[in-house]
C-alpha cells in the first residue's frame, strides 16, 4: 500500500499531465456528441417525446426516433466506432509518455519531451498491445467455449440455478484470464521501456513470469485500481439515479459529474501505469540467460615485415598452439 500512495502523489503532482490526457478525451468525445446533439436538434421537429429521456431510457421514444430517423442516426455510430478505434491507439500511444513522466522523478513537465517518449515507443507498444490481445481472446476464450460446453452438456442434467452458477463460474475464470493477460501487458510495456527491448513475444513471456512470481502484489493490485474504477462508475449510478434531470441547473450538475468521472478515470489510468513501474523497479527481477555464443575468428593472412605472408590463424584452437609453440 505504501507504493500506491507513493505513486498516488507522483500521480497527482503531475497536474499538466493529467489535464493534457483530460483535454485529448474529452475533445474524443466532443467529436462525436457535438455532430449527435446538432442532428438530434434537427431531427426532433420540436418533440417533447425527448424529455422523457431525461428520467431514464425509454425504449419506445428510441425505437420511434430510429424508426423515423435511422438513416440519418447509422453514419454518426460510425464515426463512433472509428474515434472508439482512435481511441484506443491514443491510449497505446501515450503510454510511453507516461511512463517517462515517471521516470523523471522531480523534473518539471515538458509537453515536447512527452510526445517524443510517446512517440518513441509506439511502434513497440503497438505490436505488445496485438500480443496482448491475442492472449486475452485465446485464454480467456477458452473458458468461455468450456463454459458453453459444459452448459450444453448438463442442460438436461441441473436446474437453471444450477445453470447459472456453472455459467458464473467459467465467466468469473474468463475476468480472471483477460485481466491476468491485461496486467502482464501493463508489465511488459515497462520491461520494453525500461530496457530498451525490441523482442515483443519475450518480453511479454518474461513480464508473465514477474507478475506469476509477485501474483499478490501486481494483479492483486491490479484488481484493486479494477474496483477502484468500478467504484467509480457505482457513485456515478446513484448520482445520476438521485438527480432528477428537470432543469438546466441539474442538466448542468450532472455534466459536471460525468466530467469528474472522466478525469478520474485519466488519473486512474496514470496511476495504475505508475505503479506498474514503481514495482518493477522494486521487486526481484527474473532472471534469464542469454545464449552463449562461440568466439569466431576470421582467418585473415597477415603480413610480415621480410613481405612473406603468415599462414592464416584458423581459430582459438590454432592460436592457442602458436602461443605454445612460440613459448
């Protein structure tokens, strides 16, 4: 706990940082609302039906709404599924900055200095996050076909309640797979960072075997800043179920909590990266060894001063006669 708060204060000293982060998501996020509320306003003709909304989700006002305005509504979800893809190479892509903001413990935050640690570690952070993706739809994949399996096979056999706890046990087996897969993809990304490496595949195995060896610090951790953000959206919920949106003063009120929730979550983000540092640089490393490769000489003729021509050395073995021979 000593090094969450340790990271947490880092975490929250960098206030240029965390408002840069919160700037690029929120301008994410306005490239999509802005162009909605505009063809929601031209698409309403004046409808009250939309008040409802405020209340609560009302499948009948959108099923209406879609009906009438699908065609216009379809090209905005695009645009949504391309910034949700933008998205997520943005959040790759400032990971390295992030992770140099740590490693400069005490210097004054440089903008310039930033995107180039981002941009520096892209390309790598890239092809861990493909890596990683990999073994969350592979491990976490299989316990969700077992899951399926296991369901079609004792369908005739248990009861629905029995049903429903196999289902949650192989679903609570695919969170703990994914998750696991995810914090080992935080690890590796300080391992490529932290030693400059290039091997993508064995960095992520190395960083599996740090987190497996220190489970109760890194994934544990891991699913405390999980509930934390949980937590997060918990408060969000009954926020929102107690505020009745009935006037601009309340409209206003919750668009403040949405933001808080927003810059939470970039300070949630920061702070779990740190942490990942912080830890590797305080925890036992695994050690690994590096193949050991034979000296090779070239047998290269060497000339002497008379202007004959020494017979070429043709290996250690060679040279270690010459020196006996010589002695």
């Amino acid at each position: 706990m000593n090094t969450l708060a340790v990271t947490l204060r880092q975490t929250l000293g960098s206030q240029r940082l965390l408002w840069l982060l919160y700037g690029i998501t929120l301008v994410l996020g306005l490239l999509v609302a802005l162009p909605f509320y505009n063809t929601l306003k031209v698409e309403d003709q004046n409808s009250l039906a939309f008040l409802d909304l405020l209340n609560g989700f009302d499948y009948t006002v959108y099923s209406d709404f879609m009906h009438r305005s699908g065609r216009v509504i379809s090209p905005l979800f695009s645009v949504g599924r391309w910034l949700g893809a933008l998205y997520i190479f943005l959040s790759v892509f400032v990971a390295g900055g992030i992770l140099l903001r740590f490693a400069q413990v005490g210097e004054r935050f440089d903008v310039g200095t930033f995107w180039q640690g981002c941009s520096q570690y892209v390309g790598r952070f890239l092809r861990l996050f493909g890596v990683t993706l990999l073994s969350v739809i592979v491990g976490g994949g299989i316990w969700l076909v077992l899951g399926t399996l296991m369901h079609i096979a004792l369908e005739d056999t248990l009861t629905e309640r029995g049903l429903f706890w196999v289902g949650l046990t192989f679903f609570i087996l695919f969170a703990l797979t994914a998750t696991l897969a995810l914090c080992i993809g935080d690890y590796a990304k300080v391992m490529l960072f932290r030693e400059d490496e290039q091997r993508i595949f064995r960095t992520y195995r190395r960083a599996g075997r740090f987190v497996l060896r220190n489970v109760g610090k890194t994934f544990g951790l891991y699913w405390v800043f999980i509930l934390i953000g949980a937590g997060l959206f918990g408060v969000y919920f009954l926020i929102d179920d107690a505020v009745t949106m009935s006037g601009w003063l309340t409209i206003l009120l919750m668009f403040m909590v949405q933001q808080a929730l927003i810059f939470g979550r970039v300070v949630l983000k920061v702070w779990s990266l740190g942490t990942a540092y912080a830890l590797y640089e305080k925890l036992p490393k695994p050690q690994y060894t590096v193949p050991s490769v034979s000296p090779i000489y070239e047998s290269v003729p060497i000339p002497l001063s008379n202007g004959d021509i020494q017979p070429p050395v043709d290996g250690p073995g060679s040279l270690d006669r010459d020196l006996k021979r010589d002695e």
